[in-house]
C-alpha cells in the first residue's frame, strides 16, 4: 500500500482487527464476560502480525491482543517462547495452499510442543493461516481436548448482548 | 560440485530486497544461526544456510527447481536470530517469483489467476458470493439477540469497509459470523463489496508482485468510488 | 646520614583513573619507577573483573599476587591484591572518579568525586551488625546477580569494612543504630577533591560487559539457569552463591550437562557489535575444564562456537588439552534458548558436523557475553596531558593488560622527562633520614606508639601501661598520629585499629621519616580487640622488637647498563627507549643491519615509526649498537650481568650491564606442503602481500580471474601448534586490496577458524561485504593442490554444502605464519627456558608477561611468541619499562625477608639451586659459595629449608618470633 498508493494513508483512515477490538472495548460499544471461556487458554503471535510486522512496518501488534484476552478470558498464558521469537504454526507463506503437507506437519511439532508444555485447552489466534494449520496440527498428532479459536471469535462469544 | 561462481545477469542475490537489515546476502558468516532456530531444517534437504549460501554461489537455479523455497513458512524467524540482518526471507520469495507460474505447486498460483480474472482467489461469480453471505447472514438474523441483523453491500459513505478471506466464503461459512456479532453490537456502520471481495493476498506468497499491486488497487478503488471512511485491513 | 630529598617528596604525582588490571599494573610501575601515584577507582574495591574471576587460563589459578613489586619489597604490603593495594608510593582512593581535568601537563588540576563508603573503616570492626540491621536487599552485583545483598554491604568477600550503596540506601537509621562503634555516617554521601600538582593521568579500562537481558533470545532474567559467562565464574567460585559446588539457580541441583554459547552480543551487526570480544573462547575454555573436573567423568560440557579464537601462543595446544579432556566442541551458533519442558532445564536446537538438526536438552547454559558496543571514554580524557592506554576501549586478557599497561607508562616517563627533566626516574629513592648505626646498636629501647584510632575504649591503656612496665625491657608508650621528627627510642611498635594490611602499609612511611630500619619497625592491629586481645598482640611484638637485630646490610653495586639482543622492531624500541631513560645500552645484532622484519610490516605508520627509531638507535650517544655480533657467554646475577660478545665475528668484548632484553624475532616459516615451489604463483602469504603492495607488480598490472588462499599452513597442528595470530589479518588485509584494485577478481579463502580477534572482526566484515568466500576446511580433510599444465586447482570440500569444492587459480597464497628464530642455546646463555616451538616462556604468561623466569632478563616481540607489530612495539616498551624499573637504582638493596648466605658454612652442594623457585640462587665461582641474587630473591624459604648445612638463613621473622607468636595464640 505504502509502494503503490503512498498518498491512501492520508485520504482514508486503516483499522486493524486489533485497533477495532480495543476500540471497541476501551469506548464501551462492546462489553464482554470474561466467564465466557472458563478454559486454559494459548496465545499464539501470527508471524505476520508480530515479528513481520515489527520487521517491515516498525510495529508489532504483541500487547493490544494481549489486553484483549485480557478482557475475554478467565485464564491465559504464553508460549515460551513468544512474541518476537514465535514458533511459526508452520502453516505460514503460503505453506497451506500446497501439497507438502508432511514438512507443514513436521515443521509443527515445535507449536505442538507448546500448547502441550501450557497444558492449554483453547488456543487463541488472530490468524486463518495459523487457524487452519493448528487444527490440522492438533489432528495430525492426535491431540485431543483442544480447542482453537479466532481472536474475534473469543470476543464474539464473550459478548454481553443487552436484547 | 562448487567451482568458482559463473557470471549471472540479474542474479537473486542482488535482486531480492534488503530487509529488513539492509545487509547484503555476502555478509552471511554462515554460522548457523538461522538453521539452528528453523524448525524445518533437516527437513527434504531444507536448510535456510544452504539456501543462502547457493544463492551467494548463483546457483539459485538447483534452488528454483526444487520444492525447497515452496516448503517455507516465510515465517522470519531465522533472520529474527540472523547476527547480520541477513534478508532470507526475501530471498525465499524473490526464488518463489522465480519459478515459472505453471511450476507453482498446489492452488496458490490458481488463485492469484482466479483473483486477477474474478476479484477472489475461488472464482466465485458475484451472485453466488452474495448469495451465500445473505444466507448466513439470515441464520444469524434468526438469533433472538441479532434480530435485525443485516449485511449493506457497496454502501455508500459507510464507516468501515469490510473484506473476506475466501476460505469463510468457501468452506467455513460459520466463522463469518463472529465479525458480524461484534459489529452488530458495536453498531458498526460497515459495508462488504459485491466483487472484488477478496481480503486475503496470494501474491504474497507466489513472489507475485503485480498481482499484489492489483489487489491493493481494487481496494483502493473500493474506497474511492464509495467514499468510505475507514478501510479494516484484512484479517 | 644523606640530605633530605626536597624534590622527591613535592615531586607531582601521576593520577591511574582506574584499577582493574591495567590501572594496578600502570600504578605498581610508576611506584616501583620512583613516582608518586593516586589510583583513582570507581568501584568501591579494587581489581576490576578479575576479582570475580578466581581462575586464571592457563594454569587455573588466580596469581594476580604476581604483579607486586619483586624489589624493593619494603615499600609495599605483600598481600592478595583483591584485598586492596598497599604501597607507600600509592595513594588510593575508591568509590571515586575523575569529573573534570584542568591546567596544563605537569601541573593539572584533577577534580574527583568520591561517594563517601558510609563506614568510617577506623572505627569499624568488621563485626556486621549493621548488615544483619538493613531492612533494604538487592542483587549482588559481585555475585552477578546470583546471590542477593543489603545496602550496607562488603563490596567483595575479603574486604571487611563494609560500605554503604547510597542508591539503594532508603537512609533509615538501622545500620548506625545497630552500629556498637558508631562507625556509620550516613551524610554526607559524597564529597569533591581537587587533585593539586598531578603530573599526567593515565586512563584505563572502558570497556564494559554486554548485557544479555537486552536480547530475548536466549531469556536471560526470565529463564533462571541461563547465566552469563561471569555468573558462572561466580558458581565456581569458593566464595561464590554455593561455595564452589557446581550447582544451578533455578533449584540448587547439582549441574552435569552445560552448554556454552559463544558471540553473546559479539559479531552482531543487527547491535552494531562489529567487533569480537577476544578473551570469550578462551574464558569458554578454561570453564568447560575447569567444570570438566569439578564434576567428574559425568560431564557433559559443549560449547557451541563460529570460530574457536585461540590466536594466542600458547592457546590452541590449550584447546587440544580441553578437547582430550572430553568438552564437546560444536560449531554452529545458536539460535535461542527455550525451556525443555514443564521443567527448569532448557532446550537448544543446534546442526551437528552432518547438517542435521539437534534437539539438546541441558540442566545449565552460560552466554560467553562479550562487551558493550560504542563505548566512548569521558569527555576530561581529551585534555591534554591525559594519557588513555586503549582508544577504543576493548576486552583484553591479563597479559595484553599488563602489556598495554607497561607500554602506556613508557609513554608517560617519556612525557614527565620532557616536563620535568629533574626528576629522572632512574634515580634512587633517598631515604629523608637514617638514624645512626650506634644508636642502632644500642641497648634496644621499644617505643609503643598508639595511634588515636586504637586510642579510646574499649582498651584500658593504664592496664596496659602496667602490664608493660612488668615486663624486663626498656619501653616508652606515646600517643602519635603521625612519624615524630625525633625518637627517644630505637624500635617502634605502632598500635592501631586498622586492619592488618592496612597498618603494615604504614611501616614504610614510619621508617622513612624515624629513619629507622624497616626490621625495627612493627605494627599491630587492634581491630575489635578488647584489653586483653590487645594485651596478647603486643606483648609478643614487643618481645620480638626487642629481640631484633640489625639485619646485615649486603648492599650490591649494580652496574649500570642494558644489553638488548636483536635490532628488529622490538630490539630498537626497546633500546631507544631505555636509552631516552639515560640508560646506557648495548645493542647486539646477528646481520649487518638494523630493521630485522621491518619489511614483513604493511603498516606504513609503523614502517615509518620503526625506520625513525632506527636513526635515533644509531645517533643516540648512549648506544652501542654491534652489527654482526652474537654473544659467547653471559654470567652474573641481576643487576651484574657479564656478558662476551664477539663482535664483527673477529673480535671479543665485555658488556657489564644490569638488565637484559631479549628481542631475537622471528621469520616467517616455509612449507613444502600445497605445490609450494611447484608454480611460480603458489606463494607464501607474505608475498603476495608484498606484491600487492608493489604498483607495478604482475598482480597489480593483470588482473586475476581467480585468487584463492589457504590459511593455517603447517600451523596449530604438531609440530608447531600455535596460531600465528597475524596471517588471517594479512589475508583479508590483502584480499581487500586486490578487490579495491580488482573488484571482478573471485577470492576464496580456505581457513580453519578466522582469527580476527577484537577490533580486526570489522575486516572479516568487509571481506565479505566485498563478495570474498569463505570456506572452512577441516585439518583432517585438508585441500589438495594440483598443477597441470601451468595450471592451479584446488579440490577441497565445502562443509556447509556438504559437497567436494574444485577451484582454479591464478594465485594461491599460503599463510605459513611465523616461526621464532633459532638462537643456539638462548636458553643456556641467558637461564631463561623455552616452549616446545622454540619461543622465550615468560615468567608467568598472565601477571609478568615481559619477564622471563630469570630476574633481570626481559623478551618481548617475536622471540616471546607471535604478534602483531604493534603488540610487539608495546612488549618492547613494557620489557624497557620492567628492565628500567631495576636499572633506576645504584645499588641493590635487598628486601627485609631475603635469604642471606652464611659462606663459612656452604659446601657447595647446589641444593639451593634446585630449591629456589625464583632463579634467585647461583654459583658464585669467584668467592667460591652459592650466592643470593637479591634482585630475585622473594623471601620464600626455600633454600633455606633445603639447605643440609644450615648455610643459609631468612633476614625477617625468626623461627623464635613464630613460636612466640604461636605460643601466644595458643
């Protein structure tokens, strides 16, 4: 966007998933139920959002969906390790959309090693790359008991819907 | 074998951008770092020093004829540790650009194709696109507490302009909710394109460029016609 | 009785800003030269780094004691340096540091602000209530963060006043209420001194430590059993967080597998760290041994490296003895560090020789953490007059510390005679005053001074006073606090409440201004003492005053002059040097000309410097320089050294001279390996160095297509396994001037382990910027050379490709390093010994790098072992500096605690000889009986336990005073 339309930044403004979820918890348009997700909960950085992003852009998005989980979840915690020297899920680059799946898999022992190590029952991402291949992962080496959701999808069923 | 290096006119180690180090590729110390950490390596010959060094050597021709730039996440974490800022994921992708489009395993090239072509990765024509979300959005609508949900395609001077990843469109229409909950909630002013919907950019992943440039300017293109206010970067 | 010495005692002193090693070294040099020194240190106790580190590479010890003073003895206290520094010419103020330098050089003002210590160490005992009182706990610094301690603490375990850390200080009141000596005062917290008539300052140090909490990589601060590299030194220790058992933090459990991780903040270009922290694979080293042995055959010790730097002499057979002792060498850098498991122990992924990927578990990793990137000294360090001994500050080991230590006082005697052409550091020492030997022989008469800070309770004096009138000596009790201008008494026994080393190094003062021999002087430290403690300290130093006679004074005659042997670079700055110092020199040299391997130097400011210091060599009225000349014999003692020399190879000659240099250099080796002689462009390194530096050379006309270079020729493999320390520095050095003159030219070099220590890493940086390729071989799988056809190819294998490697040349260079010169029995002639590849062992390769075995007889440059050429300009300063040290004097006045001979009763056995650890014992065949050398002599004992006839004896404590002393405490 930068490359090509250098001048979009100043015509229109850009939101994040991440800025719009703050957004919309810090000014009140949302309120959400931290009982909601009583689970053991994983955070995982997308390479993209965090580590990329801090690369490419000057900006790591690690905390705000930190401070989102915050809100959302009884009990979370971190891989180890995390934010900038995250595992990749190893479903990243693409990887998905080809036909090399056992090196995609292989490559995911490391993420499973961690959700293990956390004794997490809920892994958390902002990622449909990462989504996709956790799930494939978790299948993959017979993990049983956990479950994997978007970032979103958290705040969508912790909602606190007045009707 | 290796020999002295032959002469290459526009050679991958030169082309593949600087970063995130502004390092040359020839800075490698070839120490290990970025094998060490990758979790790939060993892996059908992957070895992220390997790939820099034949690089280096100009022998990225053994490089683009494999699998191995395709077996790559792109994920960075070998340069995250690199003691040089070496630019190997560049690297990676400007070997990926390097393969001829019909040599592009799997659908990612497919896709690049059917976005330029259709305005979306599956080639799904419009009115099945539209369709298929009104459907979803009616279940939803059908929950007591999203009574008067309701989906406003191409609206005019809307707040937030919402993009899909094709995937939710295709194969796993129950994830298109939870968006629509939190703005419905929010009462967020949002709208979705009717074409040219696709949120998500393969480009990226094939070495690309020019198809990247394309989608960019179809959002861009979104945002002026319908003067929106806000564009949501894609998830 | 001689004149009071008016000049010497307003004489301007020399400010040291720093005393780790370099700045105690600088500070014992100026002192033992003669001039007054104020050591100025940051920290609140002296010693740097090094008092953390307990073992010292090579032999595992500490020895930092090595450093102190071997003459004139007296003038010092004889103690572990990590307690503190003694000398009656130093001053030392701690906890200080230097703000501002004004004036100009020889008269320079120094502002110092120095944070008060808290404690009043006169009042203080050392008993710790106020410790145990403080409310505040933080890291321990000392113990690198392992251990934790008060705000009042002892900055290092052997010190016993504590001091106050104002930072952390919450100023409750606890310690001074807890405080049964009022000895606490907690305002004011820091005071500024301006330093008056300082000469010159000598800056030292600057490099600091990088900190690996800066980098989540490897999780130091978050993952407890990763420690940095001086943490472990600390797990080692005696004195360390676990009392030297091997244990880990996380839960104290006994550690068996440990991984070192090299290039911690080192070699990283993403921190701007350009640069190799040079002692880091040695320290690695040294602590995988030493754990080796500490835990036993269990071990598993592995350090993961990129190149494994043993460029010193002596180090990469030191690398074998590690390997043949079972630490697991990996070359491979390590990405990060995780935790392995739900547990404290910790995973590392790492490619083995084969390029696979490793999963290794380990209970402990240790970060070999280099040093701090873009340190800048203090703004005061510019002014002029203001010496700083490394402009870019570096790591450095304790050799090339006290090297660059002796080099920068060379410097700073060159500067003060020029400022002060009076004060000629050659000159003895007078002593103010020296009270007749009548007086001396005279029924002894102990005078008991009590000093004001032993003065008050809790002894009861008049208790005191009586005991001592029962006793059957003559004794006069006086309050003094400072040496009285007259004496109604011949012995005197100071009383005080500061520590014992602390009240030792009173003694010299005292017997100056008394003028009292130093063997009538004692002191006794009252500190904690009640009446009766006191009681039993003094009454036997009184007795033994009293028993005390004069110890025989066998003053000898020192000649005058210095012999240098070699007139290459270092033999001629050596020379020169002690020459500028108005000593007279000879200077021998094998060839016919000066300059010896000037021509090997590429650095032109150095060619230059080196051509320069040869003219002054020639025109300087006190040197004589013998070309063609070697020498036939030389015998004598330190101080009196008689050596034949023939010269022009007809005639003979005599040099009677009290110092020797050796300086006998080095060549660079031949190899018949590699086509070497096959191919006219298959060439030593050297010369393609110098043909690259010849403009109109064939390389320079035409360029190559291909040049390759094969580095570690013959070297660290038997029968010379040394590194030569400057080859792969002359590679790159070459390589990039073929590149700037060729930029199309293909260079590949062939190496084992890239020696760019330090600063030179920027080189290896800029080969490779410049497209150079590297590929490392390994020597059992060493590159073959093949001509055919006039043409060079060379087959070898690429490691990291895994595959064989074939490359044409044009030019092949061989990096053949150097080799010392032969010299028939330079060990024989000159007493000193050898290592196994023919270079000059020093006395002790850390703590007296310039000195040989022999006292009196000096080696610097090649003949020491390889270097650099500037290293060896300042070795060859450091050796002029130690030589002039013994030069400066007239006589030689042996020390208080030194052997004497009792001739009527030696029989000649040598048992002496044999025994004496410091070459102090000879044969003196003229009077017929084994001689001291009072120069080398340290007081140890040796011979005199081993002599059968009781011939000889130890000036000093006698056996009758120990056993009165024994008695006492028993």
């Amino acid at each position: 966007m930068q490359q090509w339309y250098p001048d979009f930044f100043d015509r229109f403004g850009t939101l994040t998933v991440f800025d719009l979820l703050e957004d919309y918890l810090a000014s009140g348009r949302i309120k959400v139920d931290k009982t909601a997700h009583p689970q053991r909960a994983l955070y995982h950085d997308p390479c993209n959002y965090g580590r990329k992003s801090r690369e490419l852009f000057g900006r790591g998005y690690f905390d705000q969906p930190r401070r989102v989980m915050d809100q959302c979840l009884a009990e979370w915690t971190d891989s180890q390790p995390s934010r900038g020297n995250q595992y990749c899920c190893g479903g990243g680059g693409g990887t998905l959309l080809t036909p090399f799946k056992a090196p995609r898999i292989h490559y995911g022992r490391r993420k499973i090693d961690q959700i293990k190590q956390a004794r997490a029952e809920l892994v958390v991402v902002p990622c449909h790359s990462c989504h996709g291949q956790i799930k494939a992962l978790l299948a993959a080496y017979e993990v049983k008991g956990v479950e994997v959701k978007y970032l979103w999808e958290v705040v969508a069923d912790a909602l606190i819907v007045e009707s | 074998m290796a020999t002295n290096p032959p002469v290459n006119e526009d050679p991958v180690k030169t082309a593949a951008p600087r970063r995130p180090g502004n390092q040359a590729p020839e800075m490698c110390l070839a120490c290990g770092t970025c094998a060490a950490g990758c979790p790939l390596t060993g892996q059908d010959g992957f070895d992220p020093r390997k790939i820099v060094r034949l690089v280096l050597l100009e022998r990225e021709q053994e490089l683009i004829a494999s699998d191995l730039p395709w077996l790559c996440t792109l994920c960075g974490k070998c340069e995250y540790a690199c003691p040089m800022g070496i630019n190997i994921v560049n690297i990676v992708r400007t070997l990926r650009g390097r393969v001829a489009r019909d040599k592009v395993p799997g659908m990612i090239h497919k896709g690049v194709a059917l976005c330029r072509q259709t305005g979306n990765n599956l080639g799904l024509p419009a009115e099945d696109f539209e369709f298929i979300i009104t459907d979803v959005a009616e279940e939803l609508a059908a929950e007591e507490e999203f009574a008067d949900f309701k989906i406003a395609f191409d609206k005019p001077e809307a707040n937030l302009l919402h993009t899909l990843h094709n995937k939710l469109v295709n194969t796993q229409n129950e994830d298109l909710v939870h968006w629509w909950k939190i703005f419905h909630v929010a009462g967020e002013d949002f709208t979705i394109p009717r074409e040219n919907w696709e949120g998500v950019n393969w480009g990226l992943f094939s070495g690309d460029d020019e198809a990247m440039q394309l989608s960019v300017g179809r959002i861009v293109t979104h945002m002026e016609q319908l003067e929106i206010q806000n564009l949501m970067y894609p998830e | 009785m001689s004149t009071p010495n008016a000049t010497a005692a307003q004489s301007p002193a020399i400010a040291v800003a720093g005393a780790g090693i370099t700045g105690i070294h600088s500070a014992l040099a100026l002192a033992e030269l003669g001039y007054r020194v104020k050591l100025i240190q940051q920290a609140p106790a002296v010693g740097g780094l090094l008092t953390q580190l307990d073992h010292q590479f090579p032999n595992n010890h500490c020895g930092m004691c090595r450093m102190l003073p071997l003459l004139d003895r007296d003038d010092g206290v004889q103690t572990c340096l990590r307690r503190g520094i003694y000398h009656d010419r130093i001053e030392l103020l701690t906890a200080a540091r230097i703000e501002a330098v004004a004036g100009s050089p020889g008269r320079l003002c120094v502002t110092v602000r120095q944070t008060a210590p808290g404690v009043q160490p006169e009042r203080c005992d050392g008993c710790g209530a106020c410790e145990a009182a403080c409310p505040v706990s933080g890291p321990d610094d000392f113990n690198a963060g392992l251990t934790r301690r008060k705000a009042i603490y002892k900055p290092v375990p052997h010190q016993t006043v504590r001091v106050i850390d104002w930072q952390a200080c919450t100023a409750c009141g606890a310690c001074a209420e807890a405080c049964p000596r009022d000895a606490i005062q907690l305002e004011p917290q820091a005071h500024t001194i301006d330093l008056k008539n300082i000469a010159l300052v000598v800056q030292t140090g600057g490099a600091r430590l990088y900190d690996p909490g800066t980098t989540d990589l490897y999780g130091y601060g978050s993952l407890p059993n990763v420690v940095s590299a001086l943490a472990f030194e600390r797990i080692l220790s005696s004195s360390g967080p676990y009392q030297g058992r091997l244990l880990r933090p996380s839960d104290r459990k006994a550690v068996q597998k440990i991984a070192w991780i090299q290039c911690v903040g080192s070699r990283n270009l993403t921190i701007g760290a350009d640069h190799c922290a040079r002692i880091c694979c040695m320290v690695a080293l040294k602590e995988a041994l030493l754990a080796q042995r500490k835990i036993g055959p269990d071990t598993s010790a592995t350090i993961f490296y990129m190149d494994l730097r043993t460029f010193g002499r002596d180090y990469q057979r030191y690398r074998d003895r590690v390997e043949a002792a079972g630490v697991r060498l990996v070359r491979c850098r390590v990405h990060s560090l995780q935790p392995a498991g739900a547990g404290d122990d910790l995973m590392l992924s790492y490619l083995d020789a084969d390029g696979n990927l490793q999963d290794e578990v380990f209970d402990l990793v240790v970060l070999s953490t280099g040093m701090q990137p873009e340190q800048h000294h203090a703004d005061w360090t510019t002014h002029e007059g203001v010496l700083v001994v490394d402009k870019h500050p570096e790591l450095k080991d304790a050799a090339d510390s006290v090297i660059a230590a002796g080099a920068t006082v060379a410097r700073a005697v060159k500067r003060l005679r020029d400022l002060h052409p009076q004060s000629l550091p050659h000159q003895p020492i007078e002593k103010i005053k020296e009270i007749p030997e009548d007086v001396l022989k005279q029924r002894p008469v102990v005078c008991l001074a009590v000093m004001p800070s032993a003065a008050g309770a809790p002894i009861d004096w008049d208790t005191i006073a009586n005991r001592l009138g029962s006793l059957p000596f003559n004794i006069v009790m006086e309050q003094l606090e400072s040496p009285p201008d007259s004496l109604a008494a011949n012995r005197l026994l100071l009383a005080g409440s500061q520590t014992p080393a602390a009240m030792s190094a009173l003694i010299g003062p005292w017997a100056d201004t008394t003028g009292l021999p130093r063997a009538f002087l004692e002191t006794v430290s009252l500190d904690g003492a009640t009446t009766e403690n006191a009681w039993q300290r003094l009454g036997p130093a009184i007795h033994r005053l009293h028993q005390r006679s004069q110890p025989a004074q066998h003053r000898q005659a020192m000649y005058d002059g210095a012999l240098v042997i070699g007139g290459g670079p270092a033999g001629l700055t050596a020379a020169l040097t002690l020459a500028t110092n108005g000593i007279a020199t000879t200077l021998v040299e094998k060839s016919d000309r000066l300059g010896g391997r000037t021509d090997q130097i590429r650095d032109l400011r150095l060619r230059d410097r080196i051509a320069r210091t040869a003219d002054a060599v020639r025109n300087h009225p006190a040197l004589t320089v013998h070309l063609n000349s070697d020498v036939i014999h030389c015998r004598g003692p330190a101080g009196r050294f008689i050596t034949q020399l023939r010269v022009g190879r007809k005639t003979q000659c005599a040099v009677f001279h009290g110092a020797t240099i050796l300086a006998t250099g080095g060549h660079p080796a031949l190899t018949e390996n590699y086509g070497a002689g096959r191919h006219e462009r298959i060439v030593p390194l050297h010369e393609l160095t110098a043909a690259v530096d010849a403009p109109d050379s064939q390389i320079n006309r035409q360029a190559p297509q291909h040049v390759v270079m094969i580095q570690c020729v013959d070297s660290r493999e038997e029968p010379n396994n040394f590194c030569s320390r400057i080859c792969c520095i002359k590679a790159l050095n070459t390589a990039l001037k073929i590149k700037q003159r060729h930029p199309a030219t293909d260079i590949t070099v062939l190496y084992r382990d890239l020696m760019t220590y330090g600063r030179h890493e920027a080189l290896y940086t800029e080969a490779r910027r410049r497209a150079v390729r590297f590929i490392p071989y390994d020597p059992a799988r060493k590159p073959q050379v093949i001509v055919d056809d006039h043409a060079i190819t060379i087959k070898g294998y690429d490691p990291l490709l895994a595959e064989p490697v074939s490359l044409t040349a044009d030019w092949l260079s061989l990096a053949t390093g150097v080799r010392p010169n032969p010299v028939d029995s330079l060990d024989a002639l000159f007493g000193v010994t050898m290592t196994a590849d023919g270079f000059v062992r020093e006395a002790d390769s850390k703590w007296r790098p310039v000195d040989t075995g022999r006292e009196g007889v000096f080696v610097c440059g090649l003949a020491r072992g390889p270097a650099r050429a500037g290293d060896t300009l300042r070795q060859a300063d450091a050796a002029a500096m130690r030589a002039l040290r013994l030069l400066r004097r007239k006589t030689l006045q042996p020390s208080t605690a030194t052997a004497r001979l009792r001739p009527a009763l030696c029989s000649l056995c040598a048992s002496c000889v044999a025994a004496c650890p410091h070459q102090a014992r000879y044969l003196d065949a003229e009077n017929r009986h084994m001689a001291v050398d009072a120069a080398a002599c340290q007081g140890c004992g040796a011979c005199v336990a081993a002599c059968p006839n009781n011939a000889t004896v130890l000036d000093g404590p006698t056996a009758t005073d120990i056993m009165a002393d024994l008695e006492t405490a028993l």
